[in-house]
C-alpha cells in the first residue's frame, strides 16, 4: 500500500471483546487492543484496486478500574497504500461541531469517508462513571494550513447529547510507514469521557468529473511465483493522561492476483 495514505484510523473507544486477531500491548497495569484490516485481501499484484480499511481497539487495566484518559492517539500506515481525495468535498470542525450525526450527515454528508463506534465512560465529578456507546462519522478535510485531515465526529444521546470532534493531521513520513495520523484528544473532552474502545470503517467510491475515485486504493505487491505476501499494515501508539504511552505494529497478509 502507498499512501498520501490509507488514512484512518481514528482511535476512540471501547469494545467488550478484543478485535479478532488483535495484537496486544501492556504497560503500568494498562492494556491495549489493537485490530485491523484490509478488504478485499485480494488485490492486484502491479497497479492498485479500492479498498477499505477497518481499525479497532479496546483499553482496559489489569485490575479492572476505569483506564486513564487517552490523550493522544498517533497511526502510521505502511507506504504502499494510496489516497485520493480528488475532487471530494472537504468539510470544517466548525461546520459540525456541536451537532448530531445527522445533523452532521446533512451538513458534511458529501465529505463523509467512514463510519463506525465508540464506547467507554462519561466521568462528571462527585458522580459514578457511565457507559455511553456513540457513533463515529470520519470527514475528508483540511488544517487550516491546508494540510490534509480527516475529522472523527463523536456523538452519543446517552446519558445525555454529547458531541466531540477530533481532528487528524495526516503526516508524510519516510520508511516503512508512509504517513503518520495524529490527534491530540482536547483538554476539557478527556476530562470527560474516557474512551475505552472503537470500531472505525474507512473507505469510499465516488465520481467525479465522470471519472470512478476510490478514496483508499493499495496493491499487493507480492513476488513472481508467489501467491500473497505479509505486511506491517499500521503501527500505533496510545498516550494516556499521566504518561504512559502503548504502542503496537498490527501485521497483515494479501492475496495477489494477475
């Protein structure tokens, strides 16, 4: 895969279960879950197809207490991977925030790029923590220096209307991991939600100019003679309110064709 990116992968909160086929990373009674994958597994041996990219993870603490807050969430994704952006609308934090995810939806639709869940716990003071599970809608955007990102917009009913925006800046890097997404969880939102687990599917078709766009493209650039090949496809690293930071590489394989 060869990026300006397979960009994706919002990291935000808490399943009850680890991803299948998750790597597992532990640190100062902390534990973290990270899963992912691409499909179709089978791709073209030169040249790119679309595809899509699915990202998880799950924080818990060995001794079953509430896990500090994230604080700030970096993906490198392997340099083999393309993103195409061309022509798709590009959507502002301030046009979403604070809103529904329809409302979100209604406003930003058109730069929609993804989709998926987010759980863990709302945190208010002289009060017991409570469970919440949001949705999560990711956006093509862009910084206000133009650089690329891509916007995580959270958003839960319950207990009551939360909505949270994160903000991804996509990084270019050398090596093996082409591209680097970062975000720094807001002060006043980590005072309040502790998220725990997430579930994030990133990848979309659209026409522009009469011409079929993927928004996420990747080959499987496998030797002659041999049907796939295994790859780094994304190595991550959570930092916690008080300093502990969890970092893991998540390996997949690919099937190639032709």
């Amino acid at each position: 895969m060869r990026p300006k990116a397979l960009a994706a992968a919002l990291a935000c909160a808490a399943l009850l279960a680890a991803p299948a086929g998750a790597e597992v990373a532990q640190k100062n009674g902390l534990i973290v879950s990270f899963g992912g994958s691409i499909s179709p597994r089978s791709l073209p041996r030169t040249g790119t197809a679309p595809i899509g990219v699915t990202v998880a993870g799950r924080v818990r603490t060995a001794s079953g207490r509430l896990p500090p807050a994230l604080r700030r969430i970096s993906l490198e994704i392997n340099r083999n991977g393309v993103l195409d952006d061309h022509g798709l609308a590009v959507c502002r934090p301030d046009q979403i925030e604070p809103s529904s995810s329809r409302q979100a939806l209604a406003t930003c639709g058109k730069a929609r790029v993804g989709g998926g869940q987010v759980t863990g716990r709302v945190v208010l003071p002289d009060q017991l923590p409570v469970a919440f599970r949001g949705r999560v809608i990711a956006f093509n955007s862009r910084r206000p220096d133009g650089g690329r990102a891509i916007l995580a917009h959270v958003y839960t009913g319950s207990p009551f209307a939360i909505s949270v925006v994160l903000v991804f800046a996509l990084e270019s890097t050398s090596g093996t991991f082409g591209t680097r997404l970062v975000a720094v969880v807001p002060r006043q939102t980590r005072r309040v939600l502790h998220i725990t687990g997430f579930r994030l599917h990133l990848g979309r078709n659209y026409s522009r100019g009469g011409r079929r766009h993927s928004y996420l493209s990747a080959g499987c650039p496998a030797p002659a003679g041999f049907p796939g090949t295994t790859f780094p496809l994304t190595r991550a690293a959570y930092s916690f309110v008080g300093g502990t930071t969890l970092r893991s590489v998540i390996v997949r394989t690919c099937h190639a064709r032709g």
